[in-house]
C-alpha cells in the first residue's frame, strides 16, 4: 500500500467477533480479524460489498418514493441489508462475507392506499437508481412489507403489474382480496423479531 494513499474501514460482524475490511482508496484490500490476522479480498468479496452499497441505495431510493404517499407513516429498513456485512466461516461461497439477496422494507400505512400506486413508484425508484448510479436492482429485489398504524402485517406489495396475474402465487389463501396485496400460504411474520428497534434503520417517518 502506497503511503499516500487515506485508509477506511467497514465493519463486519462474525457471531459475537467482530471484523474490519481495510480499504485502500475506493479498493478492499484485506481482512483484519480481531486477533490482528490479514486475509486478502478477492474478486467475490468485492463484488458483495458492492452490492451491499447497490441495494442499500435501492432502499434509500425506493423509500423516497414511497415516503411521497399521504397514507405511509414510517418505513424502516430491517434483513441483511440493516446490518453490517457479515462474515461466514463456512466456506460455502468463493467470497468470504454473505450475499445479500434482496432489500427488507416495513412500511405502515395509516390506512391502505391504492396498492398498485406504491407498486408503480418502487418500479420507478429502482428505473431512477440505474439512470443514475447504474446500480442494477430488479423491483422483485425489493420486499415491502405493510403494516398498519398499529403494527399488524398485512402482507406484501406485489410486483405483478396486474392483480391477480393468475401465477401461482396468486393462489395463496387471501392473496388479491385487495389488489396487489400479496400473501404467503404457511408465512408469519415475526414483527418483534424482524423489527427490533436495534436491528431495523428507519428512513422515514411522518412528523
């Protein structure tokens, strides 16, 4: 590493150890464990901590969309993404830190809005980050789970652009009742679990 060169740091969690990428300039460059022992970054870890900043735009661009709907209370960004890259030990992937998958959003609602509405603006949101930062997120990527002002789970906004679509998902017990809420045969959702205030970031909330 040249000396001129400013060093970051991201922080990444194993279990109760804790981890630290060292960067140098804009490449990761080498793991640092808690015992002072370096691994080096390969190609997968670097492809995964991009997709930790591409999906964490997603939700940062999809919640500005749907922060504009007068019924959406609060949303609060909860899973993988809310929390540091973490490490897995277990060699199962070429790349040593986990894989994000999707993007988790809790969304309340002081009433249910027109469904297909927030459907539109998260495809739009997702359309305005590649225009913008070329950062490749499907709306499919992006869960949004509504809740009412109480906290009850409602179910999940559809990306299908027709309700019902007639797929088999569509065939879940109370799935389409309203339009485009979506819902999952044998699904609970564990909201004391999943939204714990110590492991969800809120990224909006009405005043």
């Amino acid at each position: 590493m040249g000396g001129d060169c400013s060093l970051g740091r991201v922080r990444l969690t194993r279990a109760a150890k804790s981890l630290i990428l060292t960067l140098d300039g804009a490449e990761m460059v080498a793991i640092v464990d808690d015992n002072g022992r370096e691994r080096r970054v390969n190609d997968d870890d670097r492809y995964t901590l991009r997709r930790y900043d591409e999906l964490g735009a997603a939700a940062d661009y999809v919640s500005a969309a749907l922060a504009t709907v007068p019924t959406v209370r609060r949303i609060a960004l909860f899973g993988s993404i809310a929390a540091s890259p973490r490490f897995e030990a277990s060699g199962r992937w070429r790349g040593r830190i986990h894989q994000p998958k999707d993007v988790d959003l809790a969304v309340w609602l002081d009433a249910i809005p027109d469904l297909n509405q927030l459907r539109v603006a998260c495809g739009r949101a997702v359309r305005q980050l590649w225009q913008e930062k070329e950062a490749g997120v499907a709306h499919h990527q992006v869960d949004v789970f509504l809740l009412d002002a109480s906290g009850k789970y409602l179910g999940r906004l559809c990306h299908f652009n027709h309700c019902p679509k007639y797929k088999p998902q569509c065939e879940a017990e109370r799935c389409g009742e309203v339009p485009f809420l979506q819902q999952h045969d044998g699904f609970v959702f564990d909201a004391v679990a999943s939204l714990n205030p110590n492991r969800v970031r809120v990224l909006y909330e009405r005043q």
